[in-house]
C-alpha cells in the first residue's frame, strides 16, 4: 500500500481498526493471476503476541489451496469512504479527491487443525452476534447436531500469522484548519452514512479547530455583526 506521510497510521491504531471492522478482501497469488474472496474475520493473538487474522472459506474455494503456511497473503479491510467536492473548501484552487480508512496486513496463511475450526466459529458467531445487542445472541447450539456438522465439512478454517501492517487514513490531515472545517460540515450534510461517519471521524481528530471556529462566531455575534 502507498502511504503518504500526512495518512501514516501506527500498527495498533491498524489492528483495532481491523478488528473493529471484521470484514476484509482475502487475496492471494497462485502464480498466475492474483485470487481474492471477500469474507467476515475476527482477530486472536498468539502466545508471542503475534496478530492472527481467523477465517473460513467455502471448501471449494481455490485459495484453500494456496494457504501452505508459508506464502505470504495480503488482507485488504476498509470501511467508509466519501467524495469531495472542490467547492466544500475555503481555499482556491483545490481539486476533486477522495476520503477513506483502509488497512492491509500481510503473513502467510495455514489451515486450523482439530478443534480450532469449531472454536474460531463460535468466537466469530459471538463477535458480531454482540454487535446486535440487546439481541439476545445466536449460539451454534441452536443447530441440530447433524445440521452443525454438515455445515462445518462445507467449510475450511484458516489462519493468517500478521507481519506486516500498513493503513492509510486519509482524512484531510494535510489542510489547514479552516478547510478542515469547510469540508467535515459538508460531509455531515451529505445522505450517505459513510461520509458522516468520515465526518465524525475528522471532527473527533481535530476538536480545537471547530472550538476555535465556533468560538469567532459567537464573538461576532455578540458584537452584532455577525450577518
């Protein structure tokens, strides 16, 4: 991933961006063209801290066949993005670009052996099951033991061993604090969510901008020429 300075996240900020999100593009190369398959995830670490990325494919799937435990893989995990118009910012001469969060780890990947399927299961169930509070969760003992098993044979569990993290989150770090402001407040306008949520993102990154802005407002209101 190309990551210019100003949008550099640090390793931690990148895992709990990752585990938070939980859903991810799996890609790999099987020496002749790159292979990727979209699929929800949930984050372990190791006896030694190491970051394990956990989940499962359809048996099928052709990139089973590339988890050797050796070769390296790429996950690719995003969440919102947004468009932004020039003419959101104070500034001249500015030009049409885009907003986003993303993060890619990279490690080989290895197939889960005897009880780890199960368990990894049961754990991503109860990680996104949670999500839905006050939802009383779905376990997988509400399956029919037949039902459960055939499901699981339908499936392989695998494991990414993370060593390399890089994120980009390109949130506008590099403008001033004045267009900052202009182009957060035109994003909270806009009917798409992610660009609200880009927005609340770049408020909560740079609060003094909007106090001090907020602050010169209500000055010049109280001196009666606010317009």
């Amino acid at each position: 991933m190309y990551v210019p300075p100003a949008f550099r996240v640090d390793r931690a900020a990148c895992l709990a961006f990752a585990a938070a999100r939980g859903f991810g593009l799996a890609c790999a190369h099987d020496g002749r063209k790159p292979l990727a398959s979209p699929v929800p995830f949930h984050i372990e670490y190791g006896s030694d801290g190491t970051p394990l990325v956990c989940f499962h494919l359809a048996r099928h799937n052709p990139l089973i066949g590339l988890a050797d435990g050796v070769t390296p893989w790429l996950f690719a995990v995003s969440d919102a993005d947004a468009y932004v118009s020039p003419d959101w910012y104070v500034s001249p001469d500015q030009v049409p670009t885009w907003l986003y969060e993303a993060v890619h780890m990279t490690g080989p990947v290895r197939v889960m052996t005897g009880q780890q399927l199960p368990d990894h299961l049961s754990q991503a169930s109860a990680r996104f099951e949670n999500d839905l509070a006050p939802k009383r969760p779905w376990t997988m003992d509400k399956m029919s033991a037949g039902r459960r098993e055939a499901m699981m044979k339908a499936i392989v569990g695998l494991v990414m061993a993370v060593e390399n993290v890089e994120g980009s989150f390109k949130l506008n770090q590099h403008k001033s604090d004045a267009d900052h402001v202009a182009v957060t407040r035109a994003l909270a306008l806009q009917k798409s969510a992610s660009a609200q949520k880009l927005s609340a993102a770049m408020r909560a990154m740079r609060p003094q901008a909007f106090a001090s802005i907020e602050d010169e407002t209500l000055s010049t209101v109280h001196e009666g020429i606010a317009p």
